[in-house]
C-alpha cells in the first residue's frame, strides 16, 4: 500500500508542476518563441479555398485594393533596389517587391476563380507616389519610399480585418488571411530602417463608448486598465509567479524530506 500511494502522490505532484510550468511560459510568452521578418508562411491547410459563399461588394473591393498595392509597390520596390545607397533600404525595397509578386499571384488566382474584374495600372495618388520617388535621390529617396509605403500598410491594415472577420466567402476569407501576414511583415520591414516618420501617420481615432461588442468585454478592458503593475509588469502576474515558485519549493522539499525518511525494506529470504 505504501509503493502505490507512493506512486499515486508522485503521479500527483508531476501533474501539479506540469500545470506550473504551462502557467510560467503563458505568463512570459515572448520567451517560448521568436519569430523574425521573412516571407509569411500562413497554415493553407487550415481554411478552404472553393470559392463558396457569397461575394459582398466590399469583398470585391478589397481584392481590387491588394491588386492595386502591387501595381505600386513592386515597381517601387525595384526602384528602392536601383536608386536608394542605403544597403537595408535596398534589402527592404527587394523583400517587398519580391513578396508583393506573390501576393499578386494570390489575388489574382481568387478574382479568377471568383470573376472579379481587377485594375491593370496604379490608381493616380500611387502614380504620384512612383513620380515622386523616380524625381528623388539618395536620402530624400530613403524617406520618401519608406514613408509612402508605411503609410499606405497602415491604411489598408483595418480593411484586412473587416474582410477576414465578415467575409462570407472562403476564397477571400483565405486571401484575408494571407494578405494580413504579408501586410504585418512588410510594416516590420519598413520600420526595421528606423527611418518612419511616426509622426506623420494618422492617429487612431477615439474609441466608441456606445459600440457594440461581446458581453464582458467593457469589463474587462476596465478591469486590465485599472490593474497595478510593478516596472510594466501587472501584480497579478508577478503574484502567480510568485506562488508558483513557491510550490515548485514546497514540492521539491516534501519529495526529498519523504524519500529521506521512508525506511527501507530488506527483502527477507523464504529460508532464514
């Protein structure tokens, strides 16, 4: 009976410190993984791609906006490898032509398959964009080129969600998901130049007490802009690594102090 509590009890306090650590990395989740810039890699096999449901007019639209970003960006991004004497700004200009000549295969893969007629130029503000870059040089060029980029990411980055969260078609649904992680990738390559004019960008604009959302999600924004923090780290947080340790502590003293403790037992011969 004692080697099966015995067993039961370790089985028990295994459990207990597997659950303590799931906590440790939920709690500093920049330490379990890091991921860099580079050509996005979305999970394909997770969303289908048959072209059903309905295609609302704002789906439409955003499949002309992403075949509309590659009609400027790409050719920028040729000039920023040709004009530019900033070797990361040559590097930045390269990744985004070279990824924006995939994601134009994508959405033009998704239009023909949904029959939606898509520009062949840039519209007249991204063909000022290009004759502003093609009259400057060497720094003016650098700013430009990554300013009117960032800009525009930033424009089309809330589109991407409307979509990917209201589409009812899977085909634009999955081109959603895909264009947002080119999109992310691409505003960490232009800032990586620590050249973005922040300042320049439009605000957010101020949030809408009387919107609409999920039940409990007001509370909970109070709750998390209301709780303590010790150095930019919540004290609820600091509070279950603390507890954590403690029985990580605790475990470890009983099992060695109940190991030093248990007698042992001399396996008696049947003859003696």
């Amino acid at each position: 009976m004692r080697t099966v509590d015995h067993k039961f009890r370790w089985r028990r306090h295994a459990r207990n410190v597997a659950l303590i650590v799931a906590a440790l990395v939920f709690l500093d989740p920049q330490g379990a993984s890091a991921v860099e810039p580079g050509v996005p890699d979305p999970p394909s096999g997770l969303l289908t791609d048959r072209g059903r449901g309905d295609v609302a007019e704002a789906d439409r639209d955003f499949a002309t906006k992403v075949r509309l970003a590659g009609l400027w960006e790409i050719p920028a991004g040729e000039m920023a490898q040709e004009k530019s004497n900033d070797p990361r700004i040559k590097s930045i200009g390269k990744d985004i032509a070279e990824q924006h000549g995939v994601l134009d295969k994508l959405v033009r893969d998704a239009a023909k398959k949904l029959d939606i007629a898509l520009p062949a130029k840039p519209n007249a503000d991204q063909q000022g964009w290009l004759d502003e870059m093609e009259a400057a040089e060497g720094e003016e060029f650098d700013q430009i080129y990554i300013d009117r980029l960032r800009a525009a990411h930033g424009k089309i980055f809330p589109a991407i969600a409307t979509i990917r969260a209201s589409t009812r078609n899977d085909t634009i649904r999955k081109l959603a998901q895909r264009t947002n992680q080119f999109v992310m990738t691409h505003m960490t390559l232009l800032e990586s130049s620590n050249i973005v004019d922040f300042g320049a960008l439009p605000t957010a604009p101020a949030p809408n007490a009387a919107a609409p959302g999920p039940a409990g999600t007001a509370q909970l924004a109070s709750a998390n802009a209301s709780t303590p923090a010790i150095g930019g780290t919540p004290v609820l947080a600091l509070l279950m690594v603390a507890l954590a340790s403690a029985a990580v502590t605790v475990f470890v003293v009983r099992y060695t102090t109940g190991n030093s403790r248990r007698p042992s037992y001399r396996r008696r011969s049947r003859y003696s």
